[in-house]
C-alpha cells in the first residue's frame, strides 16, 4: 500500500473511529476523564476504553471499561488518545503500536515546548519504526462534528463546513468558543501542537480533499517547509477558501538581512507576498477568521466590487460605505431606473441612495423588495443593516430579510447585521437556522465582502516558466565584481562592457576600448560598499585623469585586498531601479524590484515575488511601483522600456532556480531608459 | 442672566428633571407610549404626564395622569418630551414656552432629513422667540444614569462614566445596545438628531465639566461650526479623553480642490489632523469606540510604551505581542533580575520571555504573582490573558488578576483578556465588578493600551503665536504672479529679485540687472498652468537668447492675456519643496509642507497642520515628511537650512490668519539650500 493510501486510511481511523482508547489517569480533573467526558457529552457513537496501569474505569463513568491494556479489545483499537505523563508516551506509541493502533493523539505536554527535545525525536522514532501515526505532542486533540467526535478538552465545535486545523492548541480552543457563541460551526478540528509526525501539510492535504469541508480554516506559527507548504497550501486555496492566521515575527534567514536586497524584505513582508501569490486569505485574528468563515461558508462567489447597503439607520449605513470604500469596494448610487422602482414600494421619507435608508418605517416586506431589486440590478451583495429598539420586532424583519432572493439558485449574496445584543437575539438566530451570516458591525460585513471579491478575482493561472534544472554554480566565494559581471554576460544578461584593470601598464594598454566618461571601482574582496569606501570614482573625462586616479586608488586598497579596478563606461541616463534576488531558506528564491537611487532610501518602493516569476509577473512587479510612472514617460520624459526590464526579472527569476547556490544578487543600480536596460553594478553572494 | 448661566440650568432641568411630560399619542405601539414604559422601567423618580387633545392616560399605565395640556400641572414642567407629529410639533413648542418649560426633546421626525427646511427653521424661530431650548428635531432622547432618567425608546443604558452624544439615533440605539451587551455603562446619553437649536458643542461644554462624566465619546456625521468646534473640542479633550467617531466623506470645500496644495489635502485627512493637534482619540467604528471607554474609564494614565503580556497559553500571547507592536507599543523582554523573580514561583516549564507563558499550570496566585512584578518592574501595562477549557476554573484565575496591584493608589494599569463565551461568563462579570476592563481578544487591548498610551503623551502646550489681526487684503482676484511676489516680498519672503517686463525696450534696460541663467515666466490671468502651456523658459544664458525668447512667449499668448513677462534669476541648488495653505471653509488656514518636484507627483509625502503653526510645530511637520532625509544631509549632501524652511512655515501661516480673505496660497517650488530658503514661484488665490 502507498505511503498516501496508507495515511489515508489512518486519517479514516482518526476521524471516524469505531472503537477509542484513552490512556493516562481517568480520575476526576485529570485529562483522561475530561476527554471521555467530552466524548460522551458530545453522543460518541462507537466504544470508548480507558486504559492504564491499574485498568480502572473513569472516576463517574461506570459503565465504561477500564483495562491495563489494549489486547483485551477485541477487534482492536482504531484511535489511541494519549494523556500519561511525557516519560511514558514513548513506551505507549509503542504498545499502541504492536498492538495494530494506526493512529495516536499525544495530548501530554512535556517536549520540545520545555526544551525536551530528545523525548520528542524518540516520538518521532516510535511513529516510524511501529508504523503509527501521531498527531501532537502538545496538542488540545481533534474533532469530527460529522462522527459526533470529540475527543479533546475544548469546547465541543458546533457542526458546520468548516476545517479547523491549529498549531497553538489555545488558539484552537479560543476559536472554538467563539465560534460557538456566534453560531459559527465546524466539520473537523486538529489541534496538531508540536508535529512530531503528522503536521499542517498532511492535514491540509486532506482536508483540501474532504467532501465535508467547504472552508478551511489555519493558526500556524511557524512553517518549517516552506516550499512543501507553497504547494499544498496553493492547491488547497485552489480547491476551497483557505483561510489562514500567521503569527509571530518569523525567525527564518530573512531577518538577519546582510544586503540591500535582504533588508527590504522583512520576513513577513515574504509571507504576504506568498500567500498572495497563491490566493490565501490572509486574517489578522481569531475574530477576522471567524468572521471569513462565516462570510465564506454562506456567500457565494462574488461577481464584481459593487456592493448594496440596506439600512433602517442612516449613521450604521454610513459607517459601513465608509469602510468598504476603505477596502477598496464600491457603493455606488442606483441608477435612475432601479430609484423608481425602489421609489414604487418606499415612502417618500427613504433615502434611494447608497446606503437605501428604509428609515425607521422598514418593515420586513420592504426589506426583501429592496434587496431583490439591488441583487437584480448591478449589485453583486447586499449588507441589511437593523437598528432596533427594545420595540422593534426584528424578527419580522429578519423574515423579510431571508425571503428575499428566492428565485436565486446559489446561495443568496446577502449578509445581516442586527444590532444589537439582547434585543435582537431571537432575530439573529432566525437568520443564521436561515443561512444568512450576521455580523456584529457593518463594518466587519464589509471586510468579508472585500476578501470575497480579492479570493474569487485572484487568477489561477498556469505559469510560463521553463523547468529548471538544477546547476553547479562556477563560482565561489567571495565573488568579486569582475566575475560577477562575467558569470551574467554568460547568461546574456545586459551588463556594459567593462574591463579589469591590474597595473598600470593594462590601463594604458586597455582604456582605450571604451569610450569616456569612465567609472572606475575598486576590485576587492575586502571592500563589500565601494561607494562609502571611497573605492568608486564617477566622470573620468580623459586620459590623463585616469592616470591621476589609478594610483590612488591602488594606495588607498594596498593594504585591503586590492585586486585591481574595474573599468566601466558611464551610464548617464534613465531611471534608477533596484532588482534582486534573497534565497529565503523557506521558500526559496525571492525576486525583489524597486526605485533604486536616493528615492529607494527615501520611500519603501518594492515589489516582491516569490520565484518563479514569469513575464506576467514581472510585469505586475513593475505595474506596482511608484516609479512605475517614471517608468512610463512621466511629465513629458520619454517612456522607459519596460519590457526589458520585466525580462531582466524574469531572468533574474530563471538564473536563482538553475543555480541552487546563489544566495544573493544585488542588481543594483539598473538603469532603465527609453532603449535598453543597463546593469551598473553587481554584487553576488554564494554559499 | 447669562446665556451661558441660562442654558446651563436647562440642562439641569433636562437632566435631572422634577416633572416631566409627554406630548403626543400614548396609545399602545406608540412612541409616547414606549418612552413612559422605558421611564418606568428605569424607575424615574419623578412624575410623568401625558398630554395629548383628548388628555388620554397611556395604555397600560393608569397610575399615569393624562391631560389635554400642561396648565393643570401645579410647578409647572420641567421637561416637555415631543412625539406628536412634524406638523404639531411648532405649536406644542410655543405651547411648552409660553407655559414656562425651559427645555424641550423632540423625537419627531419629518424635517430637515426629508428635505422639510421650513418646519425645521420653525422650531429654531420658536426656540428663540419663547425662550424654550430644543434638544433635536430627529432624536432618539435622553439619558441620565444619575437620576435613573430614561427619555428614550432605546435600550437602557447601564450606570457607568462616559458621556455620550450622538447626531445619529441610530448609531446611538446601537452602541447603548452593543455596550449592555458588554457591561460597559454611561453617565449620559443625548441624541441630538438634527440640531434645530442644541448641538453637539453646548453639549461637549456641558459634558466636560460634568462631575459625572469621566470620559466623553461622540459620533458625528457633519461638523458645521468648524473654528468653535475645534475650541470646544480641544477644550474638552483637555479636560478628559475625548472619543470621537467622525463618519462620512465630507462634502467640505476641501473635496473639490482646484489647486496642488486642495488636492493633496483631502476633507479627511484635515479632520484626522485637527483631531490629532487637539488630542482627540479617534475611532473607526462602533466596537473601538466601546474598547476605548472601557479603557480609558478603568485604566490609568499609561506612563510609557513598554507593556507586558502574561498569559496561561502561547498563541493568544503571541497575536496579542504582533499587533501591540504593529500600534506603537514595546513588548519588552524582561531583564534578568525581573526574570529569576518570575523563576521563583513559576515552574520551568512557563517561558519567561514577553508575553510570559504560565501555560496551563497558571494559577490565580500565579497570574497575581506575575503581574506584580512586571508592574513594580518598568512595565505601565500589562495584558492578561486566559484561554480556558470547560474544565478550567476561570474564576479563580480572575480571583488573582482583581487581586493584584492591592498596593496601588491609582486604578490598575491591567486589562484582562478571557477567551472566551459562555464558559468564563462568570469570571468576566467577577472581573468587570472589580473594574478590570475586560476586551474580546488581546490585540483590542493592545489597541487600547496603544491609544492611551498616545492620549497621556501629547502635549498640551501653549502656542507661540501671536494675535493675529485681520488686515484688509491690498490684493484683487485674479493675483497676477508679479503682484502675489510684491505682496509677499512686503511681508519678507524670501521672493528671489524678479523684474516684469511689459516690452522689448524694457527687456534691453533691465534685464541687465539680473544674472544669467535667468528663467522667463509669460504674466497673464489667463495662464494658470504656465509650464504645462508653455509659458516658461528656462536656462537663459545669455542676453542674445533673451532677445530670441521675448518675442516667441509674446507671439504665443498675445491672444491669450499676454501682460508681459517676469524675469528670475534660475536657482540651481537645493531640496525641492512645496509650502501651501487652502482656506478650508470648516477649519480655517490649512497649512501645507511637503516634497516637491518629481518625488510629489510619485509619493505622497507631506505635512498639514491647521493654523496657527508656531516654531515647533513647523519643525515637526518638516521632521514627519520623508525628505527630512534630504534636508538633514543626506548621502554626503550639505544639511540644509530647515530652520528657515520652518520660519517660512510660520510666516504663511501668520498671513493667512491676518488676511482672511486669502483662500489659497501656493509657494511651489520652495527651494531648501544649505544657505536659505527661495521662493521659486507663487501663486495666490482670493476671495
């Protein structure tokens, strides 16, 4: 059987397990009998065993029975839930795992989280050599609202469609209870804490897969395979909204920036730039997820950024067009056609613009004439919007709300909002058994509905990038300039002629070939910023003055590697940009282009890709710029050639995959005019 | 009697009315009949009459006197509360006056808001002529927590501390109902609808120096008295913190801009910075603004930026440490002897690090313990944070966040965070009883800690600017460009020396008084865009090309307004800016700094201020823009004369408030050099 099919079938036996054994002390307050309370609280299905030295039954739970071990289980065991103290979970995977267990839940704390980091291996050690699977240590277990499983300590998800899989186990049960005090439901939750085996990309990968998940739901901290997780977290977020929180300022080889290119991507910075490219939701927190959970499980794809506020309030109206326009929708007026057709059935008192303020008079029926005229006119959502009071029957408004667009084959593209609190408990609860998601402000409707609009527009598309086969890279460190700049004429990249120059009889034999004004730098591997150094010379108009200036530098670098100088003409003309490349130990090579020159210290002005990076890409990275109008012949200047540029990314993009052990490539400045593109310096680090 | 004597017992008859009555009809469902029940409900203290034509008793409450008007009440009335309908509602009010009632609440809506003007100007005229102050027309009424005085059909407000004003009912019903929901209380509660007579600014006055209100909040749509607000409100938000929501794209003079300085200012953006001059917190929405009361209500002055995060779980500490420093905040890592503190009591298995992680051994004890000492150590806040189980006692673990900071004399500086619904319900109460706010999620109190933070550091201080005195403006629209530099030139600008030329005779006489390169502008009212028409030539260098250059700018606008020509000598050195002020018709003399050039159309980099700008407010504008780089001496370049820049600052503000009739001033470029700062070209526009 296949390594996958076999993970299959052990996620099988985790989720939908027949017969459960619980390990660890089932006394009262002890985990084990919280577990197995939780379990039957939550109507488990199958058969439930405690299992532990003694073989006692669970202080309260008589009718459960209690074993020293498993062998007495007829049938055998399809999910082990661990609880015993860290020093004897290792021994217990492997009982578990002579015994035909396929798949354990290690809820002991104890490893690697307090530095017990040999424990942990030896977890990892067991789950290979017996051939069980684990999920944990340090984790607050698993559910499966469809199996009615609930094998953990947290509060008992609702069901719903949501897939729930989180590293931090309190993230996981600070979720779970909100959630259940808004409503929110989920189909399966994995609280996988320390990964000792199974991880978020295996779990990911099923749940992507599950016909009882619609949305998946992420908490990570941490991702420790970067470019495993670009590809299954991609696929997934091509297969259902996949939601994701990550915190933390990550530790990963991006912080401790030792060039230009390294120091303008923060490490987050590569993270947005990641999950972007592959059309994850990012959330900020557990609210905002929840909120996209909602919003995601209930709306459906949203054709264009053009959205409808109805409202029995004017200020809750305003506040929620403010904030949407914020988040780059539109609420645009209606148009003169829809006005009367909203102005047949509204008093005289209500305002037909956007927000259409329904006034105080809104009943229930012009609830759901209004929102069907905007949904059957250019409104791609609606947000209902109900101020009540203590005598407002909302709930005739809600029923108003959730007639409304009737007609409509998918899900209806209307979101509620009734505030607030007591007085339209009932209201709200007749809306969500109606599957309409409610939120608690306009405001967070509004953010939902921009995060439907940036998901469903994001473009999957196939990528026009050549495979890259892997090269030994002729280089090794430190790279001086002249080889950089050979290394990237080979590869047809558009450096300037240029000339090494070791004494002083090559300058008078050399110089000749190119034409002035000259540059000329300093070649060492001591000197890494030439300019701060005093090791770069601009405007050499002649000869002579060449001859002035090489003996100076040559003193200036005896005693600090001087190798020389490097002969360039000068280039005088275009705009000055910046394109790089940063290895990133997660997620590999990333392409970097930007305003170089006195603007680049001035404003952060970059665009970030991770590679590969093909023509399209490249040209949305220019797209993106401030300079990008510069680029594009700005009052009056010519227009650049955009082009090469783009080329020069792509290439950049094709070079860092070919040759594993480039670091780092600093491009910078490349100047980029009405002709050509020019690259004026070059730094390369290699491993 | 005063005026400001006069209103002020009228908002003591409004507040702590003696007799109230209740015009319109009190029949079941209706608003007359709803506002009595919620007075009830709210045990007012006082008594109620109905009054309406047939002097009917509200249904359901026959303890009620009703009656046909109010001559029958022996004292008289000390609050008319109107329901009847648009119509009536003039009559009623002359009725109120002439029978001696001091002050009136409206909630009768059909004015203004649905375009009736003229019954709106009605109530105004009535107010004056019979000495009745009006709260409304359009208002959701009163409260007074204090004397349990309940003149609305909202939901109850809770007693609490922070004063509440509102313009839109709505918004009004919906915080009172969001805030209930979340135990968080208020002194007062006025909806002011659409402010026929009392507005927003008598009640700021009256709120400030209520002894009952701690903290003000406010949500406005549209300011109308723009200099009085920003005194009254400045005013205030000295007093005590000042929450203000402000929504709405306002339809202020700033929208539509005809010059750079218009619109590089947005109508927004004026607010945000007149807000922040003033120290007025701003909120986005409904739920910031309920986190910001119960913050600022129950915790301290913040004395730094340093706050500390103690947790029982990784996760939740880790957002909560992301977001505090994404607002400002420092999230320290404790020193060593802070740490072998901790260490004392804390097992080894609780990270020491911030946040500091109890795990889920954390006891109340604990939780207390560690508090302590992060307080008594350089911490000014400190998050706690709980996510529980079911089977976690939340209690006990609010038991010991109450009971730290026993010793302190000032409120705690600790906000509490318990993850989360029904499952530490009971703690949150316990924890809201003993005056630890309590907020949803950790990074809201971070948010939180961040503004108060913000709030306690700005500085009141006095401005040193002198009293301007308004000056007859010797200037005509259209402002030639010779005039506006004479004008300016007279008030000692730094105009560089220009000459008008109106002939070629002139050009031969005069010209010579200049140094080449010169630069040659076309003088004409017609040409407002000079370079973009052609009307200016630069790097003149000598008389012969002046000769050919005269006729060719006459030739091409003697159509066109041509008054002849201004000659400058060409600046050639410095930093690049742009120096402005625009009228704003709300604000007064908005001040304007910022880049120039190239980098003004690429970036938004400036700096607004309303007038008056002194010294140091002028530095501080130059130090926000991100050329202060450039001019501080950048990459080697000289440090430039940001002094003057700053005096020039001061200077345009000084003129626009001596003349008010200036509406925009445009000083751009203003060349910053080592030396000095030059005007290279003005343009005024006037009333």
């Amino acid at each position: 059987m296949s390594m996958e099919k076999k993970l299959k079938r052990s996620f099988e036996s985790l989720f939908y397990p027949g017969k459960v054994a619980v390990f660890g002390s089932v006394k009262e307050k002890k985990i084990g009998n919280q577990v197995i309370t939780q379990m039957l609280n939550g109507n488990f299905k199958g058969e439930i065993f405690a299992v532990n030295p003694k073989g006692e039954k669970p202080e309260g739970y008589p009718s459960i029975p209690g074993m020293p071990d498993i062998n007495e289980v007829q049938g055998g065991i399809d999910l082990a839930i661990i609880t015993v103290p860290a020093r004897f979970v290792a021994e217990t995977l492997e009982k578990c795992g002579s015994g035909g267990v396929p798949i354990a839940v290690v809820l002991s704390s104890g490893f690697s989280e307090v530095g017990n980091i040999e424990g942990e291996r030896r977890i990892t050690e067991v789950s290979r050599e017996f051939g069980i699977r684990v999920i944990g240590p340090n984790c607050a277990g698993i559910m499966n609202t469809k199996s009615s499983l609930f094998a953990s300590i947290e509060v008992k998800a609702l069901p719903g469609s949501t897939g729930f899989i989180t590293q931090s186990g309190a993230v996981g049960g600070a979720v779970l209870a909100m959630a259940e005090n808004r409503g929110i439901g989920f189909s399966k939750f994995v609280s996988y804490g320390n990964r000792a085996d199974i991880g978020e990309l295996e779990l990911l990968e099923y749940l992507a897969d599950d016909e009882d998940t619609d949305v998946i739901a992420m908490y990570i901290e941490s991702i420790d395979r970067g470019f495993e997780f670009l590809r299954i977290a991609g696929s997934a977020a091509q297969k259902k909204p996949f939601i994701l929180i990550k915190s933390g300022r990550s530790g990963s080889g991006m912080r401790a920036a030792s060039s230009h290119t390294g120091s303008m991507a923060g490490a987050d910075a590569v993270f947005d730039v990641a999950f972007k490219q592959l059309g994850i939701i990012r959330a900020a927190g557990i609210e905002e997820m929840l909120d996209l959970c909602d919003g995601f499980n209930h709306l459906p794809r949203l054709s264009g950024r053009d959205i409808a506020i109805i409202t029995n309030s004017g200020g809750p109206g305003i506040l929620t067009a403010d904030r949407a326009e914020e988040f780059g929708l539109s609420v645009p007026e209606p148009g003169l056609k829809l006005k009367s057709r909203l102005r047949s059935f509204l008093s005289e008192n209500c305002s037909l613009g956007n927000p259409v303020d329904l006034t105080v008079e809104g009943s229930g029926l012009n609830f759901k004439r209004a929102i069907d005229a905007m949904i059957e006119d250019k409104y791609s959502g609606v947000i209902a919007i109900n101020v009540a009071t203590p005598f407002l029957d909302s709930l005739e408004l809600a029923r108003g709300i959730t007639g409304a667009g009737r007609g409509l084959k998918v899900k209806k593209p209307v979101a509620a909002v009734f505030m607030a609190g007591e007085i339209v408990e009932e209201a709200v609860e007749f809306l969500k058994q109606n599957n309409v998601p409610v939120f608690p402000t306009g405001e967070r409707a509004a953010f939902v509905f921009s995060k439907l609009f940036e998901y469903y527009s994001h473009k999957h598309r196939a990528k026009e990038t050549e495979e890259a086969g892997e090269k030994e890279l002729p280089l090794t460190a430190p790279v001086l300039e002249p080889e950089a700049a050979a290394f990237l004429k080979e590869h047809d990249f558009p450096v300037p002629e240029c000339i090494h120059i070791k004494s002083k009889d090559e300058l008078e034999h050399r110089a000749g070939d190119l034409s002035f004004p000259l540059v000329m730098k300093v070649v060492s591997p001591e000197i890494i910023h030439k300019s701060d150094s005093g090791g770069v010379v601009l405007n050499i108009e002649s000869m002579n003055r060449l001859r002035d200036v090489y003996p100076e530098i040559e003193r200036k670098f005896s005693d600090r590697g001087f190798r020389g100088v490097l002969l360039y003409e000068q280039i005088l003309k275009g705009v000055e940009t910046i394109v790089g490349m940063k290895r990133d130990p997660l997620f590999g090579p990333v392409i970097i282009a930007g305003a170089g020159g006195v603007l680049a210290e001035l404003i952060r002005d970059i665009s970030i890709r991770i590679a590969p990076v093909d023509k399209l890409d490249a040209e949305e990275m220019i797209s993106a710029l401030k300079i990008n109008k510069l680029l594009s012949g700005f009052r009056g200047g010519p227009e650049c050639n955009r082009k090469a540029l783009a080329e020069l990314i792509v290439m950049l993009s094709q070079l860092s995959l070919e040759y594993p052990s480039l670091l780092e490539i600093d491009l910078n400045p490349v100047f980029v005019s009405e002709k050509d593109v020019v690259i004026a310096d070059v730094r390369i680090i290699v491993e």
